[in-house]
C-alpha cells in the first residue's frame, strides 16, 4: 500500500510539471498582450524547462504512463502551437512553420481514426526537437534587449545586423523538417492499409481503463501499439 501511494505521489509531480505547458498555452497571449515579446519571451523559456525535467523524472522514478505519454504529446503540441503564433504575429515568416505543424496534427488525426500507429517516427522526433530549439533560439533574439548591452560593441553589431537573418535561417531549417515528417506521415495516415479492424469490439471497462493509463509496466509492453487497438476489445 505504502509503495502504491509513493508511485502515484511520483505519478502526481510528473503530470503537473507538464501540465505547466498546458496552464503556459493559455496565459502566454495575456503575458505578450500586456507585457510584450521580452517578458513573453522569458516565460517561453522557463515553461519549456519543464518538457526536459518531466520525462526525465518519469524514466528515473519509474513513472511512465500512456496518460503521461498522452498528456506530454498534448501539452507539447498546444504549447508549440501557442509558441509559433506568437512569433508569426511578430514576424511572419514563422507562420509557415506554424501551417506545416497544424498539418502535421491534422495527418496524425487522420491516422489515428484509422487505427494506425501514431507514435513518432524517429524523423518525427528529432522535428520535434528541432521545432523546440527553434522556437526557444527565437524568443533568445526577441529577449535581445534584456542583455544586448551586455555584449562587447562588436559582437552587439553583428548580432543586431544578422538578427533577422538568424530567425530567417531558423525558419528554414525547420520548414524543411517538417516537410520531411509531414510527407512521411502522410503516407502512412493515406495508405490503405488498416492494423486491426475495430468492428465488433468494445471500449474497454472504466477499471481496466484506469490500469492501462496509468501502469508503468503495462505501458513498457504496450507502447509501440495503435492507442485505439490497446483500448478496444
């Protein structure tokens, strides 16, 4: 009883460290309408310190979950969606990499209702690591003023006359990226080849639902499967 009670205490701490990326999602408009894109940027910064902490907690204390791994993959997305729309409101070339990561969501949607693996592609994955490098380089230029003066005289014009070309240089790399992921999704969420019919099968009960979310070990064995296909039976 004691070690359940200490592994859902565990299980508690992960999934509220990154639920801050949700609360974060909805604030950060406010914070840049009120504050502008320098404080906006320094909340950016620390909210996303949390996406490192969180998964590192949960392999460490043994705490992996699907609704851990539902929530982050949730979080991450509105958080980075957030993210992108602020700084396409302030410079526009980063509406195209918003564009492409709401398509990639739509094609991942797509696959999902058809029962098809859902997980991220190693492509996917190092997209999504350099979606966030990109994001949190672009708030860093947008802080500029906070340390700019900061800077020796020559270093600080270099950095204000290749500012802008930086974030273009960013945008570009990342859009290529994720052109890549998307048409690598796209084939796998368009083809027609189903893993497991779904007809005739039930939604799991509401008890082995709570195990399946939030057992450790049942995600380690079952965590390369279809969502869908885990939860019908």
């Amino acid at each position: 009883m004691k070690d359940s009670k200490i592994y859902y205490l565990k299980l508690i701490i992960v999934n509220l460290l990154t639920s801050v990326r949700l609360i974060g999602s909805v604030i950060l408009p406010f914070i840049y309408y009120y504050k502008g894109p320098v404080v906006v940027s320094i909340w950016v910064l620390v909210i996303f310190s949390t996406d490192a902490i969180d998964g590192r907690l949960a392999r460490h204390w043994k705490v992996e979950t699907f609704f851990g791994s539902l929530l982050d993959g949730m979080c991450d997305k509105l958080f980075s969606i957030v993210s992108l729309s602020i700084l396409s409101y302030i410079r526009v070339i980063m509406i195209v990499p918003l564009l492409l990561e709401l398509a990639i969501i739509v094609v991942n949607t797509i696959a999902y209702r058809d029962n098809k693996n859902v997980q991220s592609s190693k492509l996917g994955k190092r997209k999504t690591v350099l979606l966030a490098a990109t994001i949190i380089l672009s708030f860093v230029l947008l802080a500029s003023p906070l340390y700019i003066d900061l800077l020796p005289v020559t270093l600080r014009g270099i950095f204000v006359t290749y500012d802008s070309i930086t974030l273009y240089v960013l945008a570009g790399i990342i859009i290529g990226m994720q052109l890549l992921v998307l048409s690598d999704y796209s084939k796998k969420a368009f083809s027609k080849e189903y893993i497991k019919e779904l007809r005739g099968k039930e939604f799991v009960s509401a008890k082995e639902l709570k195990f399946y979310l939030f057992d450790h070990k049942f995600y380690l064995n079952h965590k390369d499967k279809p969502i869908r296909e885990i939860l019908y039976k």
